[in-house]
C-alpha cells in the first residue's frame, strides 16, 4: 500500500511512538471496520446494557447548577423531619409527667436545635474547588426554601390573626 493511501483511524501518537510506517498501527481498510465494531460492542457508553440512560447529561453546563439548587431544597425539608423523627424514635413520646408535659418529649425539644449542625455539609461543599458550584447552588435552594416556607408561614398567620 502506498504512504498517500494510508489513513489514521486512531487519536494521534506522539514523536517517540511508533511510526507511521509501524505496521501494528491501524489504518483504515476492511481490518480497521471490524476493530471499530469490536470497540463500539465492548464500549460500556453504547453498550445497551451498561450505557447510562441518554437524559442524564453531566456534562451539560446547567445539570449542576439545577441539582444542587434541589437537593438544597430537599435537604432543607427532608433533614429536619428526619432528625425529629429520630429524636423521637428513640426518646419516644412517653407518658405525661408532673408538669403535664411528657419528659422524653422534652429531651427531644431540647436537642432539635441541633439540627442547624447539618448547615455545615452545604457550607463544607463551597470550600473545595471542585463542589464549589454545587454548594453554592445548594446553599441558594437551602436559603430561598427557607424564605418561601417561613414568608408563607408568616402571611398564613397574620391573615389568620386579622380574620379572627
């Protein structure tokens, strides 16, 4: 075969690669069809199998920015709930003490203030370079759900208060 009909198939190999005139080297022809049909078979990105589902786009430059602003807005709601339900797992809601409160219900109020420690994984996201965008994004989704929920709150009370 002549050097002007050859024709690289492969990404490009540096000065202390092999030549172009290695033989081991693909070149474009019937072999070069068949290897390219091997790869894609063994490739787990087409590989039907192993392929991640086709929406799910990581490299899309607004995907990080629109998860981290929801999983700010889940974390804001799904991690309080979760932690008074442990709370009160395993202090339980006991019987009615002297005061008329029950005394295990009591422990849990006084320990749910510290679920604002959990603030530290969002703030701890904008610290690394590389979670940077994601934390900033989730710390807004955890900020604007928070001024929604509480904003709500307040105007359903004070309608409340001024109706009666």
């Amino acid at each position: 075969m002549d050097e002007t009909e050859r024709h690289d198939v492969g990404p490009a190999i540096d000065a202390e690669g092999p030549s172009s005139d290695d033989p081991a080297r693909p070149t474009a022809g019937p072999d070069a069809e068949t290897d390219a049909e091997t790869d894609a078979e063994t490739d787990p990105e087409t590989d039907p199998e192993t392929a991640p589902t086709r929406w799910w786009r990581r490299d899309h430059p607004v995907f990080t920015r629109l998860a981290g602003f929801f999983a700010g807005l889940v974390y804001v709601l799904v991690v309080p709930s979760a932690y008074a339900a442990v709370l009160v797992a395993i202090f339980g809601v006991g019987g009615v003490g002297e005061d008329g409160a029950s005394p295990s219900t009591d422990r849990a109020s006084e320990l749910f203030p510290f679920v604002l420690v959990a603030l530290a994984l969002p703030i701890a996201l904008l610290v690394p370079q590389r979670t940077r965008t994601f934390g900033t994004y989730m710390c807004l989704g955890v900020v604007s759900t928070a001024v929604v929920v509480l904003g709500v709150a307040a105007l359903v009370i004070w309608i409340l208060l001024a109706i009666g």
